[in-house]
C-alpha cells in the first residue's frame, strides 16, 4: 500500500518541478515613440499653463509686455523712419553727375563731335545734351519766373552737356574727368554734383548705425527685464520647486515652465511693439500726406508691414527665451531640497 502511494506521488512531484517559477515584478520598456509622446504631451501642458498664468495677472504681464514693447518700439520706429526716408528719396537722382557748361560761342557741330567724343570715352556711361532753350524752359518751370524771364533780350543761359560717370566709387577718378573737361576749349564750367550724394549717403548710414546700436542696447534691456521677471516667478514657487525636485525631477523639467513664460512675455511684448508702430504711422501719415502733396508729390509714409510683425514678435519671443534661460540656470541651482 505504501508502495502505490510513493508512486503515485512521484508525477506529483515531477510535474510539480517542471512547472515554471515565477519571476516577479516585470519592467516594462518604453520606446521611442512613447517618450517623444510624452514629452510632447508635457510641453503642451506646460504651454498652457504658462499661457493660463500669463492671463491670470493681467496688469502685471501687461505693464512687462509694455515695457518690452517700448524698448523693442523705439529701434522698430528709427529703422522704418531710414526706410520711408530712403523711399522719399529714391526718385532723385542718386548717381553722380557732372555738368558742363558749354561756350556760349560754341557752334553745334563742335559740341556734336564733343558729345561723340565722350560717349565713346569708357569713364562715361550716359552723355546728355541739354539746348540752351530747353535749359531756360526746364528753369521756368522750376522757379515760376516766367514772366520776368520772358522780358530778357536774350536767353542768359548755356548748352549744357550731362555726364554720368561709369565708377561712382572713386571720388578721385571722378575728379580727374572733372580736371580734363575743364581743360577743353568748349566747357566754360564744369560742376561736379557730388557732395550732396555722400551727404546723404553717410546721413543714411549714421542712422542706421545709431538704429543698430540702440536695438543692441534695448535688447540687452528686455532680456534683463525679463530675468527679473522669471526670477520673481521663480521665488514665488520655491516650495513647489522643492517638491518637484524631491520626487526626482530634473532641473531641465522644472526649467520648462518659465522658459515658456519667458517666450510669452517676449511674444506679447513684440506684438504690442507693433501695434504701436502701427498707431504712429496712422497718426503722422495724414500730416505727411499733406505736406508732400503741397510739394507736389504723392508720397504716402509706409507702414509696419509683416515683416515687421514677424520680425518683432519672434525676436522679442527669443529675447524673452534667452532672458528665461539666463535666470533658471542661475536661479533654480540655489533651490535644492536639504
């Protein structure tokens, strides 16, 4: 009888030891796609939340956004005033040109083959010849003294031959052409119409050395504004940070919440920038208007355009980042659990 029950218990016992230990607690692997997910997911969340906190105190994030407008504005309005200057201007004549006086004795074979002999000349791109009629018609209507010009006897005024020399850059070229028309028997006087182009040429690089340099500046201004700003955000969630850091977060997550605020001070501060921009244009461009038609022009002053609302609400976005970034990395190494 015990002989039965031993082999009856010896399946049992095989069976019992062929049967698979278990191995406990599982670890579960996450791919790639499911942390690209999460971190995606985490990045919306904080983005709502840093834009829910922005609303949450409206005078405050509007007196930072307004500061960071102002400074942003001024720059913005010196840079799109040398623009609009520069359209005023482009219908003059910008090139260089010398003007030569014919002899009043000179015959109009001679000044022929004096023209022909300058437009072959490589230094001279364009010869113009202006009669001594079309001279004092064309000074008429300039100066309105058409009455009293036509009570002369005679017409006071030259041939006058128009150059346009092919090299504009070299000012001394330019002067040795001026030198040789001098000495040429025909030309009674010869004006070289030069200053006045690099006046305005250096008083439109002056601007825009002074708009570089103040946006340069004000830049600087913005990001410590918003370094300020951040920082007081930062001490106002200390005890949160604390507990975030407690349960093993990383200061690259807790950093991600003010860089977002700090992207949206910087956007709302850009956005506001033009839409100043936009007011001043619309306030001085009747004034303007009216002036340059009481001059006989129809120039109108140009706006911000999107260019202008592109480049300001992303380069005030990555200001206020950079401003961000600067006072979580300085900040947020203090605040450590003990």
């Amino acid at each position: 009888m015990k002989h039965t029950q031993s082999r009856a218990q010896r399946p049992a016992s095989s069976a019992t030891e062929k049967r698979p230990r278990s191995s406990g607690a599982v670890a579960a692997r996450t791919g790639i796609t499911d942390r690209w997910q999460s971190w995606l997911d985490h990045h919306r969340q904080v983005a709502r939340e840093s834009l829910r906190r922005f609303f949450a105190t409206p005078m405050a994030s509007a007196m930072t956004a307004l500061v960071i407008a102002i400074a942003l504005a001024l720059p913005a309005a010196l840079q799109l005033g040398l623009a609009n200057f520069q359209r005023a201007v482009a219908g003059w004549d910008g090139q260089p040109q010398i003007s030569v006086f014919l002899n009043k004795r000179a015959q109009k074979a001679a000044v022929d083959s004096f023209a022909a002999k300058l437009r072959s000349d490589p230094a001279i791109a364009e010869v113009t010849y202006i009669s001594p009629e079309a001279a004092l018609t064309e000074f008429e209507q300039a100066s309105g003294l058409g009455d009293l010009l036509a009570g002369l006897d005679a017409n006071p005024l030259p041939a006058v031959l128009l150059l346009r020399p092919r090299d504009t850059r070299d000012s001394d070229k330019l002067q040795r052409i001026v030198e040789n028309l001098r000495g040429h028997a025909l030309s009674d006087s010869v004006v070289l119409d030069l200053a006045w182009v690099q006046r305005l040429t250096q008083l439109t690089e002056l601007g825009q050395r002074m708009s570089a340099g103040l946006a340069l500046l004000l830049a600087l201004g913005v990001i410590l504004v918003v370094v300020n700003t951040i920082r007081l955000h930062i001490e106002s969630r200390r005890e949160e940070i604390l507990v975030v850091k407690l349960v093993g977060g990383t200061n690259a997550f807790v950093r991600r919440p003010f860089l977002y605020s700090g992207l949206c001070y910087g956007a709302f501060g850009g956005l506001l920038a033009w839409c100043l921009l936009l007011g001043a244009v619309l306030l001085l461009s009747g004034p303007i208007s009216g002036l340059s038609s009481s001059y006989g022009s129809s120039y109108t002053l140009a706006g911000p355009g999107l260019s202008y609302f592109a480049g300001l609400i992303g380069g005030a976005a990555l200001l206020g980042l950079l401003g961000a970034w600067l006072a979580t990395s300085r900040h947020l190494r203090e605040i450590e659990p003990s």
